[in-house]
C-alpha cells in the first residue's frame, strides 16, 4: 500500500520540483534590494521542501521542511510587501493555505490525503514563482 501512496505524492511534488527549478533560474546579487537575498533565502528552502522522501517519517519532515519555508517567505514579503503587494499576498495565502493542510493531517494519512497535501504543495510553488518572478526584475 505504501507504494500506491508514494508514487502519487512523489508525482505531484515531481511537479513541484519542476516549477521550483524556475526559482533557481534568475537570482538576485548583493547589490541588489534586501529582497533579492530573502528570494534566495525562499528558493533554498523550497528545494528542501520539495526533495521529501516519502516514508514513515514524510509528515515530520514535510512539517520541519515546511517551517523553513514559511521563515523565508515571511521575511521575503515583509521585505517586498511595498513592490510587490499582490505576489506578497499570493504567496502569504499559499503558505497559510498550506500550513492548515499539513496541520490538518492526521498521523497516518490517506493515499487521498497525501495526494491533497502535494496539490497545496504545487499551489505553495506556483505563488513563490510567481513572488520570486516579479522580484527578479530588481534583482538581475
């Protein structure tokens, strides 16, 4: 049963991965707005997130993984919240949209609980690409 269960959440954080990939395809130097280095910041935690090996300890690491996540993001939009108020609010929607998600796991979840919490984990990357995009404007 457990691999019916890790191939779905294994594809769906493939998907993830993919578009968090896009995040690493444009950074921001130094020189750059305080902004730029919490994208950087954003898009090595999101890489964690995305690397999970699925297991009897995915809940945990999902949980450690994504408080990293919501660390960096919350500093980048503080830092952007003014340039980028939209992508800002887009990604802090994402990040409580997945914070109550894996909250509301259960210790054992379903393969259908699983695969729910890898679609919030694919919408949680599409809003850092999304931030990420618009700050790379500044930051190239």
């Amino acid at each position: 049963m457990k691999k019916v269960i890790a191939v779905p959440l294994i594809a769906l954080f493939g998907l993830f991965a993919l578009s968090g990939s896009a995040l690493t395809a444009s950074g921001c130097s130094n020189s750059k707005p305080e902004f730029c280095s919490d994208v950087e910041n954003l898009k090595g935690s999101i890489k964690e997130l995305v690397n999970i090996q699925v297991n009897s300890n995915t809940i945990n690491q999902v949980q450690t993984d994504f408080d990293a996540v919501q660390r960096d993001a919350d500093a980048a939009v503080q830092s952007a919240r003014e340039d980028f108020p939209q992508e800002s609010q887009s990604l802090e929607d994402s990040i409580n949209n997945t914070r109550d998600a894996i909250e509301g796991l259960p210790s054992s979840p379903s393969t259908e609980q699983y695969i729910a919490l890898g679609v919030q984990v694919v919408a949680l990357g599409t809003a850092a690409k999304d931030f990420q995009d618009a700050a790379s404007s500044a930051c190239n």
